[in-house]
C-alpha cells in the first residue's frame, strides 16, 4: 500500500509583484522629476569668447566676499541690497537686468538670496564669468 503526500511544494516563482515594485517605482520617478522643473530660476549662463557688448548693463551686482556686496562700484550692505537695486533699477527702466559676479569663497545662499530679490520684483538674471587676473593665459592642452 502507496501513502501518497497530499502536500507538493510548488517551487515556481510569481512575477507579477515584482513587476508590480517595477511599475509603481517607475510613475514614482516620473512624477518627482516633473514637480522638480517648476522651482527653477532662469539663469542666462555667460558664453566664452564673445565680442563685448556696448550697452552697459543697468545694476552690476558683486558678491566679493561673504557679507560683502557692491553696486555697480558701490558697497552695499546686503540688507539694504534691494533697496538700492530698486533704485538703481528706477533711474535705468529700459532694461531690467542685473548682471551677477559672485567670487568663489562667497556662500551659495548669498547667491540665491540676490537671485530672489531678482526674481520678486522680475527682472532678469545673468551670472557674469570672473575676469581673469592680468597677464593670465589660458590654459591649452598639449597633443
């Protein structure tokens, strides 16, 4: 007499919740890269190797150290900074641009913070490139 086991172990695998994980970290993705866009400024990046221009911009803003600031050659406090760009900005109304120079030591926030003033009162934003120090050539690769 056979005693047969009613009890078989199934040694397949289901795919469905994997793919399932699959899909839901995918639309997760999807949408946490569509929220991120919407937060950005916009920012003019300077371009290498142009011919100057002859309109002179309207504020020249340079942050030189941390809590240092000047104004189209003048020292700002940065808590009177928008203020006087206001100012600046009401004496120069055909263009509202502000021309940013921001040294390497200078914290980011501080950046930013110019860049929202900026941006509440909508005038355009564009981050000018450092001069270079004099007698600095560039650097060229050797083949």
């Amino acid at each position: 007499m056979a005693i047969r086991s009613t009890h078989k172990v199934d040694a397949g695998f289901s795919m469905s919740s994997m793919t399932d994980l699959v899909f839901l970290l995918l639309i997760f993705f999807v949408i946490v890269s569509t929220m991120m866009s919407p937060f950005a400024l916009p920012v003019e990046l300077p371009r290498g190797r142009t011919t100057p221009s002859n309109e002179l911009p309207n504020v020249a803003v340079r942050l030189d150290a941390p809590g240092s600031a000047t104004l189209n050659g003048k020292p700002v406090r940065p808590g009177e900074l928008e203020a006087a760009m206001a100012a600046e900005m009401a004496e120069n109304n055909v263009n509202k641009t502000v021309i940013l120079q921001v040294a390497q030591d200078v914290p980011t926030g501080e950046m930013v913070e110019v860049m929202n003033i900026a941006k509440r009162n909508k005038w355009r934003v564009i981050l000018a490139s450092a001069p270079k120090p004099p007698g600095a050539e560039p650097a060229t690769t050797q083949p």
